[in-house]
C-alpha cells in the first residue's frame, strides 16, 4: 500500500514501476532481451583456437589462415578483423560474433 505521501500524487508509468518493484535493470525501450550466456565462453574459444579456426573459416570465408592464426582467440581481434574485411559496422561484427559462439 503506497504511504501518505504518495496518496493523490500522479506517477508516470516508470515512476510507477520503480516505487512499486523498485529499480529496473533491463532497459525495455532497447527492444532486446538480457543475452543468454554463450555455449563456450572466450576462455574456452581461446583455449580450443586451434580446433575452432576451421569453424572461423567456415563462417567467415574472407578471412585469411594468416588472419584467423593472429587472432589467437581473442573476440575483440576477430571482431576487429570481421569488421575490417567484410566493411560492414562493429556493431554487426559483434552480432555476427555472438550468434557463432551460441551455436558452438
């Protein structure tokens, strides 16, 4: 029940939200759920590089062996070389990035 001193006030719908459940972590507005936690996490991408560059290759056929090597399992460096090959924004390489280590 709200206390006196919210009796007759007018709250927006946010306002609402947040004085009856308290602070919201999730912004709703970005339209997209919280990500699920990838299959194999970097540690493990990079641990397993050797294995996985046949998977990196399969994926995306513009990156080089030489390309895929230096990477060494390094997301920021795949993104990166992603991003540089294919011209496309690092936001896309990113996406690109983490539907590949779900389906791992």
């Amino acid at each position: 029940m709200p206390s006196n001193a919210t009796v007759g006030m007018v709250f927006s719908a946010r306002e609402e939200i947040l004085f009856l459940c308290g602070p919201i972590f999730f912004d709703f507005s970005a339209g997209t759920p919280p990500a699920k936690e990838n299959a194999m996490n970097w540690d493990q991408i990079q641990g397993n590089w050797k294995q996985l560059q046949g998977k990196v290759q399969q994926t995306w056929g513009d990156l080089t062996n030489d390309d895929i090597a230096s990477i060494e399992g390094n997301q920021k460096q795949l993104v990166g070389r992603i991003q540089e090959r294919y011209g496309i924004a690092r936001e896309e390489a990113e996406r690109q990035v983490d539907e590949w280590t779900r389906r791992l």
